[in-house]
C-alpha cells in the first residue's frame, strides 16, 4: 500500500512560521469592543460608531494597531485611531449591507499576514501549542498561518459538526484569553477556562445592543449599560434576531483520567464509581457494538485476544444480542504463559496436535471446527505496532476462515506514553496519519487494508466515554485523537 505523501515543504513553512509566533506571541495581547444589534432597525453609522468610541476609550499602552470589521465592511490602521469622519467616509460604502454584528479589535503590532486581516474576529491574549495543530484532523494542508487554522478548526466544530463544546474545548487547548468572531452575523465569545484575562458582557436597553468589552470600564461610557463578566470556559452566542445563548460551558475543575487505566492497566476488582473494572469492561464493549451493529452484519464468531479483552469480548457479545444478532463468545485463540525453558513447552505440543509453535516463547492454536468457514471478529485491547494482530490474522487464515473484522477497544495509538510505552518507539501505525485523516472511518479502511482483514474498528473518544460511564472531557487524548471521530 501506497502511504501518503508528506509535504516537507508545508511542514517546513508551518514550523518556521509557529516559530515566530512564538516568539512574538506577546504581539497578539489585544482589546476587544463589539456590539451586535437586536432589531432589523440598523444604523451603520451609530453602531460603528460606538465601536469606534469604545476603541478609543482601550486604546493604551501600546496597542497601535486597530481594526473595525462587520462582514464585507472593514477598516484599520496603525496609530492612533483617526476622526470619525475618515471612518464614516467609508461607512456609506455599505449602506445597503446591514451590519448587525460588528467587532472592534486592537493590538500591539499589525498581523503578519494579509490573510489574517480578512478574518473578522478580536483577540485579547495569545495562542500556545500552536506546533500541536500539525497533529489536528481538521487542519487545512494549504494553510500555513496557525491563526487561520484555528479559526478553520474552530468554524468547522462550531458550525459544521454542530458541536459546541468541542468547539470551546479546542479554543481552550490553545488559548490564553479571550476570543470575539463574527460569522455570518452572528458574534461567538469565548473565555478561556482559566480565566486569563478578564471580559464582559451587557446590554444597552435603550439602543437594544449587546456589548462586548475586555475592559468594564467602558460602562460607564455608555448609559444604561449593564455589564456582567463572563464566566471562564463560556461560548456564548449573539444573534440579531434570537439574543444571545450560552452555547457551552466547559467543565470545571476538570479532573483528567487515563483511559488505557480501564482498558488494561486497572486490575479488574478495582472499582471506579462504584462498579469494578470488570464490569466497566464489559459495558465499553456493549456500548461499541450497539454502535456498530449496523456497520458489522455477518460475524459468527467473537474471539477475545489478549487476556484482558474477555470482559469487553463478553460485552460486545451481549450488545450484539441486544441488537438481535446470533454471534458466539469464544476463546478461540490465546496465548500461553510458558516460555522455552518450561517443560509444559514439549508436553502440550505432543498432546495437542493442532497447536502451532509461533515463536520460540509463544504458542497459538486454533480450534478449526468453530473457525472453519466463519466470519470471525477479533478483539483487540490497542493496536500499537500491528504485530500481534498480523500474526492472529496469519493463524486464522491458515484455519479457513471467511472473514476476519478486527474490534479495537482502545483508540487509535499515536504515541507510546499512551499505554505505558516509554520508549523511543515510533513505528506506531496509527503514526503515519496523523494530520491527514479526517474521521475514524477512514483510518479503519486504511489499516484494515495493511492487515489484510475484512474490517477494522477503532474505539472513538465518545464512544469509550459513554462505556467507561464518565464525560468524554474527563478522560485524557492526545489533539489528533481528542477530535476524531465517526462521520
């Protein structure tokens, strides 16, 4: 199989510019004034003007460079902001364009790149792990401006996906601050959930505007203003026609678990919430396969390998059967625990005639009547290199089987400290696409194809959740993983 192409030019790009921002992160502190209008009555010169006298009122210590924008309406410059009459001149350009929503922004240099001019959104902070983007699913190859990328990602979640906290939770992952966006008329705020730089929102009852300030100060600047700050960890949305909503609200105190601790590492008489591992076991296999019961139609045969797989085997087995589908729970396949210098080596290869020897340590056998021209669906605790399945898939060919479809009860493994792996090891085989894999169905075909199975279904991070019986927030995963998921 061909693997995918890696644009070291892109790569290089994208370095050399996070690089920069890193350096310069400091650039981006900033101030934030926006309003969005409450009635189809729009005023464009009274609105941006109150933009405008707000930015005013934050133009200090340093924050040069300013810009008004509202859809196709936008305006900047570098210095003190000029009389109202340059800005007003530009104003009855967009007479018929009504400018429900508008967003004043200000900040200590210009940005780097025309590109991100064009974007109407304020920052008041900065941005971190900027070089993690390169890890985001959703990233655009093209697009080298990590700014850009994060407005992308954040759209895409937002509006796209329809998933408001995710949406909040990728902005939290990378910002130290405030966040104001206006998309299609409609202003997004988001605090990040530290709490890093204070904002605040209120309403004008007498214009019938919302407003947003990084400084409340500004209230007493405008009659009938009642400000109130927004809480750390909020995405709030504004519209012209609905008012405002609070879209999320990010957990707090988020205590962040392991999930690999209740795949494997967890001795199955813990208990967690009340119930033993063994129990949360069974319950991460019955919930992935009510969710896969449509996508796997024709298994007979559930064969759980490694060890620790039994209880997830057992809870598929009754998901399954839930879902009215005739599938037997067998340990068709195991390995021993005896080694070369054992004995019991010599003894059970003459006893039983249809074990084969895999390696100088390991023993597999089959039980070819209940393997033989079945559809066999193998569990898999992780898949980190594909050594052990490629050698279960080499055994189960050599039984005749049908079909091999392989269940993973973990998700996609793309870096070692995720299941205790602290070594140098990078031939992971999820590795090789992060960044370029968009959804988990895709990841599935690709990795099936390297095995040479029928199927391959990884565990998504909401999917492990529900079964582990916590928030999907609560559990730890890497960028790549954190937002990948089923179409």
């Amino acid at each position: 199989m061909k693997e995918p192409e890696i644009d070291f030019v892109a790569i290089k790009n994208i370095k050399t510019f996070i690089i920069r921002m890193i350096k310069d992160f400091w650039i981006l502190m900033g101030g934030i004034i926006a309003t969005c209008r409450l009635t189809n009555d729009t005023n464009n010169e009274k609105s941006v003007y109150r933009v405008y006298r707000g930015m005013q009122l934050l133009q200090h210590r340093g924050k040069a460079y300013w810009k008004i924008s509202s859809g196709k309406f936008e305006i900047s410059g570098y210095g003190s902001l000029p009389v109202f009459k340059t800005i007003h001149e530009k104003v009855l350009r967009h007479e018929n364009d009504p400018m429900y929503a508008i967003v004043g922004h200000l900040s200590k240099k210009k940005p780097i790149t025309r590109r991100l001019e064009k974007i109407n959104f304020a920052l008041d902070g900065f941005f971190v792990d900027l070089d993690k983007l390169l890890t985001h699913p959703l990233m655009k190859r093209r697009n080298y401006e990590p700014l850009s990328q994060i407005h992308y990602i954040f759209r895409e979640l937002l509006i796209e996906r329809k998933d408001p906290y995710k949406a909040a939770e990728f902005l939290d992952r990378h910002l130290r601050g405030n966040y104001v966006i206006n998309i299609e008329n409609e202003i997004h705020v988001f605090r990040n959930s530290t709490g890093f730089k204070p904002l605040f929102l209120g309403k004008d009852k007498d214009q019938n505007d919302f407003i947003i300030t990084s400084e409340n100060y500004i209230g007493s600047f405008f009659p009938l203003l009642d400000l109130k700050e927004i809480n750390p960890g909020q995405l709030i949305r504004i519209n012209s026609k609905y008012g405002m909503d609070i879209l999320t609200q990010l957990d707090k105190n988020r205590i962040l678990m392991d999930p690999f601790e209740f795949i494997r590492e967890s001795h199955v008489s813990s208990v967690f919430n009340d119930k033993s591992i063994y129990s949360i076991r069974k319950n991460i296999g019955n919930v992935q396969a009510q969710f896969l019961s449509s996508k796997i139609a024709d298994a007979d045969v559930i064969l759980a390998e490694p060890d620790y797989t039994r209880p997830m085997a057992l809870g598929l087995n009754q998901g399954f059967k839930n879902n009215k589908k005739k599938i037997e729970m067998m340990e068709g396949i195991i390995k021993d625990r005896y080694d070369d210098s054992d004995p019991m080596i010599d003894y059970s290869e003459q006893v039983s005639k249809n074990k084969l020897l895999s390696n100088g340590k390991t023993l597999k056998f089959i039980i070819e009547p209940i393997t033989n021209k079945k559809q066999i669906l193998s569990v898999q605790g992780t898949i980190q290199t594909g050594g052990t399945i490629i050698e279960t898939v080499f055994y189960l060919k050599r039984s005749n089987v049908s079909k091999i479809h392989v269940i993973v009860s973990y998700v996609p493994t793309v870096d070692g400290r995720q299941v205790g792996l602290y070594t140098q090891q990078k031939d992971l085989i999820s590795r090789k696409y992060i960044g370029k894999i968009s959804y988990i169905d895709d990841l599935n075909r690709e990795i099936a194809y390297e095995l040479g199975v029928d199927s391959v279904f990884f565990n998504s991070p909401e999917i492990l959740s529900k079964g582990i019986g916590v928030r999907e927030s609560q559990l730890w995963f890497p960028e790549w993983i954190r937002f990948l998921d089923y179409k």
